[in-house]
C-alpha cells in the first residue's frame, strides 16, 4: 500500500509540472500568427479558390520581398498581440493589384503593431492580371468581408470594437481611402481611424483633383498619411486628401519627406529619413487612441 502511496503522490506530482507546459504552450499558440479564409467557399463571382502564386524573387531586394499574385481566395492572417490594448489594425498591402506585398507592407507592420500592444491583420486581397479602373472593386470588397469578419470574432481576438483602424500602403492605401471615404463609412462598416502610407494613384492629373468617387465628409475617421515628394505616385494626392478632410474638421496629420520614393514599407533606406514614418504613426495611435 505504501508503495501504491508513493507511485500516486509522484505521479501526481509530475502531473501538476505538466498542467503549466501545458498552459504556456496553448499561450503560446495563441500569439502565433494564423490565416483565416474570409469566405467558407469560392468568394462572390470566383471559380477557383487560389490562395496565391509566389513571384520569383528580385535579385537587387535584400531582404527579399513576397509578392503573391493570382489570388481569388482573399484570406486575413492575425497577429494577436501579447499583452492586447484592444486596438486592432487591419492591413491592406499594396501592389498595384496585381499582386499582394505580404511582407514588406503587411507582417512587418504587424509585428510592429503587437510590439505596441495592437492586433494586427494582414488582408491577402483578390489579384487581377488586368490593371484598369475597376481593379480596386474586389480588393475592397475584400476589406469589408474582413472588417465584418473581424467585429464577428472581436471578443475571441480580445479587440474593442470602437478601437478598430484599417492602414493601406500604396494600391491598398488607395482601397483604404475608398474605405473611409465613401458613403458606406457608417454603421457595422466603419473604423475609427486610418492610416495610408503613401497611396497610389489617389491623384487625378487630367482634372487636377482627388480621384472622382472618393467622398471625403465630416463622418470620416482621423487619417494618418505619408508620402515622399519624389513618389512617382504623386503626393499631391496624399496633401489634397489631408486638406479635405481638414475642410470637414476631421482630425488628420501628414508627413511629406523629402525623398524615399515608394515602396519602402518600414524599410530604411540610404540618405533620407522617411523610415521615421512608424515611430510618428506610433504617437499619433496613442495620442488618438488613449483612453
């Protein structure tokens, strides 16, 4: 009998170190970076259900930079923070819509974010081989089915509702601007903030305006906006956005540097400073988002 004591109090034991491993290990877990389909089957008006092709990588990128293309199966991968303020950032990445920028312009953001305590996810949008006017439809529609995703599962992302933002780089900071900007930005749709990182093409050269459909109104968010002078993609779209939200009194702040061109992500790059632009964007968050 006192043999059988012995066994059972060991084994106990053992058991109670093994409840912590555990737990730390489902902790763990649950920090971990994972992707979610925004659609059970083919999204509206696809046959196929492709996740993405991966381009060959460029010789002159280091580190190298993944684009995905042929995408019809859009999908959001979540970066949970470890220690969650419940403010949360749903990423566009940009590439002209042909392909997505997973890394450079999404995961590397959202890493950054969770290291401010903001969960963070990644919108792998639907490509298109054609680039025309109509290239952004899909993409955003792609961002709604993720923003009502996201508020269906907020409490399992452990994210408040009214702390929820969007940032778009280049072509998904033109979906962005066509996000916030528009008569939908109400109601299950909206977000509290914006931030566009040097967005593509929200310039009109032949009207000297904003692109036609973008509706900017007292009801938009705060926006955070970057750009370059030397952006091929002219920043003058970036400081007319700024300059109508500010005629509507709606909270917005913009940086324009000198030189960086486009594309850098949060990259540094030789003989200019726009790599500054995350730690800016870090205060404005905080300032805006402080409680």
């Amino acid at each position: 009998m006192l043999s059988l004591i012995r066994v059972t109090s060991i084994s106990i034991r053992l058991l109670s170190l093994a409840i912590p491993i555990l737990v730390m290990t489902t902790a763990a877990k649950a920090t971990e970076p994972h992707r979610i389909r925004l659609w059970e089957g083919p999204a509206p008006g696809e046959n196929s259900q492709s996740e993405g092709t991966p381009l060959p990588r460029r010789a002159n990128e280091d580190p190298p930079v993944i684009r995905l293309s042929e995408i019809t199966a859009p999908t959001i991968t979540v970066y949970p923070a470890a220690e969650p303020n419940g403010t949360s950032v749903l990423i566009l990445p940009g590439g002209g819509f042909r392909y997505v920028v997973t890394n450079k312009e999404g995961s590397e953001f959202a890493e950054y974010l969770n290291r401010l305590g903001v969960t963070a996810f990644v919108l792998n949008y639907r490509t298109s081989n054609q680039r025309d006017n109509t290239s952004w439809i899909k993409p955003l529609a792609d961002a709604h089915r993720a923003i009502q995703v996201i508020r269906e599962r907020a409490e399992e992302f452990r994210i408040a509702p009214d702390r929820f933002g969007v940032a778009g780089f280049s072509a998904g900071g033109q979906v962005a601007a066509r996000l916030v900007a528009s008569n939908e930005q109400s109601g299950a749709g909206a977000v509290a903030f914006a931030m566009l990182i040097y967005p593509w093409n929200l310039y009109d050269s032949t009207t000297d305006a904003l692109i036609g459909d973008l509706a900017i109104t007292k009801d938009c968010p705060p926006v955070f906006l970057v750009h370059t002078t030397d952006d091929s993609s002219s920043s003058l779209g970036s400081t007319l956005f700024y300059a109508e939200l500010r005629k509507h009194s709606v909270p917005a702040e913009l940086h324009v540097f000198a030189s960086g061109g486009h594309g850098y992500g949060m990259r540094a790059l030789p003989e200019t400073h726009v790599h500054q632009w995350p730690e800016l964007s870090a205060f404005w968050l905080r300032t805006l988002t402080a409680e």
